[in-house]
C-alpha cells in the first residue's frame, strides 16, 4: 500500500517526557503522531483514526510489559505498519527482531533521531532511501533491500 | 610370643621338598618379610607354615595360626571385591598382588601388600600355594590422607568459585541496570532540553542551548558506543567521529555538505573518552556551522595511526574559520582544558580554502 508524508506514528513509551520530545521531534519532521500508550494494554486499548504507518516501541514499558509483546500486537494489529524499537537495552532484542524492522538506541541524540527519521521516511514512502544508513539507526534483515541501492 | 629356633622342623610338610636343614627354608624361617604356606590337598586349604615376621605382623602364635584358614585375618571393614579376588586367583591357580586390610590378634588393623602364588609339583599340579605379606598401612593412610586433602581443596575451591560466580552475575547485573540508568537518564536530560529550547522565544538564548544540547548528546553518544562495545575500558574514538560528522551533517539539514571519512579504528582509553568526544563535537560543530556556514562543500575526516601517536584530521574547503567565538569562547576553553587532560594536542590550520584540525593523541592515551 502507498503511504505519502505525512506519515502516521505511533509512540508506545512509559516516560512522558520522552513522548513530548519524540512527538516534537516527529512532528519537526514533517509527519503526524496519532496517538501514544505505555503498556501493552494502553495498545490494546488504543483506538486510532487510522492505521499506523509507522511505530516506535519502548522495549521496558509500564505495568511490567515490553516491546516485543507490543511488537507481536502491532503485528497482528496493524501488519502495514513498520516497527522500530527505541531502547537503552537494544541486547534484550533478538536477532530477528521479533518482526520489527530497526532499532534506534537510547540515549539518542536530536541529530540521530532526525537523521533517522529521515531514512525511514525515505524508506517506507520511496524505498529504497536516497540517504545512506545513518550509523545511529540499526535496520532488520527485513530491510536488507533498502541497504542494496544506496 | 615364642620364638622357636626350631620352627622349622614343625612342618613336616616343608620336608616334602626342602628337606630339614635346608638353609633356604632357614632363611625363609628369618626374613623380616612375613610368609606363610598353605597346602590345598587339606580340608580348607589352611596355613600349614608361617615364619616369625608373619607372626610378628598379625600377633598371633604359631599355634594359633597352624591349621587356619587365611582368611582369620579377615574383618568387618576387608574389602570384599578384594577378598572375591583372591578366592578367584586361588581357583584359577593364579598368582595375586593385592593390598588388604587385615586384624590382628588384639584387633588392630593393618595394610597387607599380599602376593599370593603357587607351588607346583612335578606334573603342575599345585602342591602349595606361598604368601608373603607387607605391612603397608602407613602408605595407604598417606594416599588416603593425601586424597582427602584433595577432595577437601576441591570442595573448597568448588565453593569458593561458585561463590566468585555468583558475585560476578551480581555485578554484571548491577552493571547493565546502571548503564540502562546513565542511558535513560542522558535520553532524559537531552529530551528535557530540547523541549525547552522549542519554548525560548530569544534566538541568542536558543541558539546557545542548541550548543549545550549538542554537547550533551555527544556524551551520550560516548557512553551508548562505550556501553554497546564488548570492553568498556577501550574506545574507538575514530569511528565515534565518522559517526558524530554524519550525525552533525544529517541533523542540520544541509545536503549540500559531504563527508569524505578515511579511518581507521583508534582505541583509546575509555577514562578520555568524554574528553576527547567532546573535542571533537566542538571541531565538527564548528566546521560544519561556521566553517561551511551558507556555502556548499565538504569534510574530509581521517584517523591514523603511526609511531605511538594517533592523528585525527579534520578538515573542511570552507570560509577558513580558525575557532568560532559564537558561543562566547566556551568551545576554545573547552578543547584547552580537555585535551590538556587527556594529553592531546589541538592545531589548527587555515588552508588556501577552508581549514584542517589536526587532534592527536599519545597512543597510550
């Protein structure tokens, strides 16, 4: 399915803070947060406008549950939808990534998220990206194809 | 105990084959090497001869031990596998070496070293059978003591190495929950500013926070390299830079820059590694901000290592701008004072267009 900018994102992240900025940060990016939740059960009990084209997930969330959880939800939930986790603890993700297609790592800064950003943007509307991996933005096998042509 | 000189002439049955006077069966008679016959043509196979040392050894008289099966010698504690052996060699009419622990009349024990073999007749067949019998308990004991001594280092060592395992999965806990901890707390610390920067409505103020915020993300970006690397006392503070350029480059939007890298990897020592990521922010913000400031071109970083030093060059075909003043000398102070700490040196020089910042560091550093 085509998706065109702006992007649609959701944030799942139990730190305020943390939702404000990477909304802000989005948003100076020119795409669009649709909602945001800090459990697994604040995902399920999310009802959004429209679909996702785009998720990142916190790996330790409220109520003792975790990214990969949401991810699998995601998953079943909104299966267009890309799936990057931002984490401090990007070795509690497996090798496969659980069905997710990246990993920004905490602590990130500004440049790396925007830098990031960008790539993922070039990526899901018009892949593959004109722009090279940025170093701070680990991808999936699953976008093994984006890598070839840059 | 009585000692009879004249043991000997007692057994009959050593007539049968030595004859009385033989010195060989005298010498046998004197040995301190206990010995004793049986004869298997009896009922029982009993002893029908032991010299002194053999009485000596087990404390009993002659009388006590004439007629007697070897086996009076035997207890509580013998091992049976080992008696099994014996009885075994007996019937096959085979020799046997083997360390039993024996009583003695008044009940003590000792170690006997038996060797048991036959005496044959002339057509084979088995007149006697002969052992001689060695006390060698204060051997045994030592083996014994010597492995119960292992078996307690082992035990010990056993313990101590798992408890030396424990405390390492400790730690290693508590070193991954702090390092979480520095990370979301530096992920907190630049979420923080960067929201407050969106609220300042004085573009100096705003602009000087963007550089503070530049400078604490370079730090994060130290401690999540330092932290996603198998040794957190080494740093590779070459690959740091290439990753820091493209960050700086990416997040101030201008395509018209490009970045030319040539490294090879620098380990450095992860107590500089602060300092010296934060050096080279300062560089790398200032080339690409004033030194690239409205006008197309691009940075060229290398990273060599050579003689006990190691050189980071970074250089850029812009305006030639030697330092910034723009954030009020901070940077110039900040490379002073961090590079005198980490022992490097800063040079800067203004090329026919742009400039080259050469940081070098002792290798050791």
């Amino acid at each position: 399915m085509a998706k065109a900018k702006p992007l649609k994102i959701l944030i799942v992240e139990d730190e305020p803070l943390l939702v404000m900025d990477v909304e802000m940060m989005v948003e100076d990016s020119g795409h669009q947060v649709i909602g945001d939740a800090a459990s697994l059960g604040e995902v399920e009990a999310l009802t959004l406008a429209s679909e996702p084209d785009l998720v990142f997930v916190d790996m330790q969330l409220a109520k003792g549950s975790n990214g990969l959880d949401v991810s699998a939800l995601v998953q079943r939930r909104w299966p267009e939808a890309f799936i990057v986790y931002v984490t401090a603890n990007p070795r509690m993700i497996p090798e496969d990534f659980a069905g997710g297609h990246g990993v920004i790592a905490k602590p990130f800064s500004r440049t790396g998220f925007l830098a990031a950003m960008r790539y993922l943007e070039e990526g899901i509307i018009a892949p593959p990206p004109s722009i090279a991996r940025p170093v701070d933005f680990v991808g999936a096998r699953a976008l093994d194809a984006w890598q070839v042509a840059t | 105990m009585v000692l009879q000189k004249d043991d000997w002439h007692l057994t009959e049955l050593l007539h049968h084959e030595h004859g009385r006077g033989d010195p060989f069966a005298a010498a046998v008679r004197a040995t301190r090497m206990a010995m004793c016959i049986t004869n298997p043509a009896l009922p029982d196979n009993p002893i029908v001869f032991c010299n002194e040392a053999f009485q000596r050894l087990t404390g009993y008289d002659r009388e006590e031990i004439i007629g007697q099966n070897c086996r009076f010698l035997q207890g509580p504690d013998t091992d049976k596998a080992g008696i099994d052996k014996v009885r075994k060699c007996i019937a096959e009419g085979s020799d046997v070496a083997i360390d039993l622990l024996n009583y003695r009349k008044d009940g003590t024990t000792f170690w006997n070293a038996l060797y048991l073999s036959t005496v044959r007749g002339e057509n084979g067949e088995i007149k006697f059978y002969f052992a001689s019998q060695l006390d060698v308990t204060s051997r045994i004991e030592a083996k014994a003591a010597v492995e119960e001594q292992r078996d307690v280092v082992e035990r010990e060592v056993a313990r101590r190495t798992a408890q030396l395992e424990e405390a390492l999965a400790a730690k290693t806990l508590l070193l991954h929950e702090v390092d979480h901890r520095v990370k979301n707390n530096l992920t907190m610390i630049g979420a923080l500013l960067r929201l407050q920067s969106r609220q300042l409505d004085n573009p100096e103020m705003a602009r000087k926070l963007e550089i503070m915020m530049e400078r604490i993300d370079a730090l994060a970006t130290v401690h999540r390299r330092l932290y996603q690397s198998n040794d957190v006392t080494r740093f590779d503070i070459a690959g740091f830079a290439e990753t820091l350029a493209s960050d700086v480059i990416a997040s101030s939007g201008r395509s018209d820059i490009t970045l030319e890298s040539a490294i090879e990897p620098i380990d450095i020592s992860s107590e500089f590694a602060s300092s010296l990521g934060l050096i080279l922010n300062e560089i790398l913000t200032n080339a690409i901000k004033h030194g690239l400031d409205g006008r197309r071109g691009s940075i060229r970083l290398s990273a060599v290592k050579s003689n006990g030093t190691s050189v980071i060059t970074v250089e850029d075909d812009g305006h030639g701008i030697v330092l910034g003043k723009s954030d009020g000398g901070l940077g110039k102070t900040l490379i002073t004072r961090l590079s005198k700490q980490a022992d490097a040196k800063v040079a800067w020089v203004r090329l026919d267009q742009g400039t080259r910042v050469t940081l070098t560091m002792a290798s050791s550093a």
